[in-house]
C-alpha cells in the first residue's frame, strides 16, 4: 500500500470512500461530513497553507485518507479531518501509519490536534485514544459537525 497526498484525480475516489464509510455508520445525515460542500473537492481545498490529505492507495484504487486543516476559532489547532478507511484494510496497520504521517505534519504547524466523530465508531474511538488523544466532554469550537458525538484532543 502506498500512502500519499491526494492528487486532483482522487477527488471522486475520496468522495465515494467517505460516502459510504458514513453509510456504514449510520452517519449518511446533515450535521457531519455527509453535508460537506468541499467533499468532491479536497485537492483544491487541500492546497492551502498549513492543510493537507493524504490517500492509501491499493492495486490502483484509494482505499483511506485522512486530513489536516487548520480548526476554526482555535488557535494553533488544527483537525483531524476525513479519517476514513474501507474495510478490507482496517486492520492491517496503515492507519496507524497515515495518522502518524498526518501528526507528523501536524506537528510543524501546530501546538495541538482537534477531531470530531461518532460513539458508534467503535473501533476508530479505541484507535485515537490508544494513539494518545483524550476524550473530551464537549466541541471545543462550535463547528458544522453539530451531529458529532465525540470529540478528542492531542498535544502535538
């Protein structure tokens, strides 16, 4: 598996394995990253400064991503954004070395990383928190992920 940043032929690929992660988890609802007017657009929205996304891409075919942008009404925060994986690779290790590579970067522009998503993903909140982010009670920042129901932090 070969990870790197996203390139604007990924674009679709992005959209269609973010759209049906949310699916999966019941997240297919306003109020999350189903409703993101920039979803089919990441490459452009990726080109600003201090933000970058990274794909997995397996036999020719993206199979995760994930996000850094800047977080809105925090300072030196950024966000962990659009961490999505299909199955058939969850499991095998690469997300823990896309999120290493994605705090790597992080780590040059910001003190600290934000991330918003659901209980119901299981699997992904036992991830972040054994990669050392820490659950917190409430958004940090009022976002337009209103539906998220679980938010974290992490000194980089």
């Amino acid at each position: 598996m070969l990870i790197r940043e996203i390139q604007e032929k990924d674009n679709k690929a992005v959209e269609n394995l973010i759209r049906t992660c949310l699916i999966e988890f019941g997240a297919n609802k306003p109020g999350c990253a189903w409703t993101d007017p920039d979803l089919g657009r990441f490459f452009q929205v990726y080109q600003k400064e201090k933000s970058k996304y990274f794909v997995v891409e397996h036999n020719n075919k993206i199979v995760a991503g994930c996000g850094i942008g800047p977080l809105e009404g925090a300072e030196n925060v950024c966000e962990l954004q659009k961490m999505y994986s299909y199955k058939e690779v969850r499991g095998t290790g690469i997300a823990d070395q896309l999120l290493k590579l994605s705090l790597d970067f992080a780590k040059e522009h910001y003190d600290k990383c934000y991330l918003e998503t659901f209980g119901n993903m299981i699997a992904a909140n036992k991830f972040y928190k054994k990669c050392g982010f820490i659950q917190l009670d409430k958004p940090l920042v009022e976002t337009d992920h209103y539906a998220c129901d679980m938010w974290y932090i992490k000194s980089l």
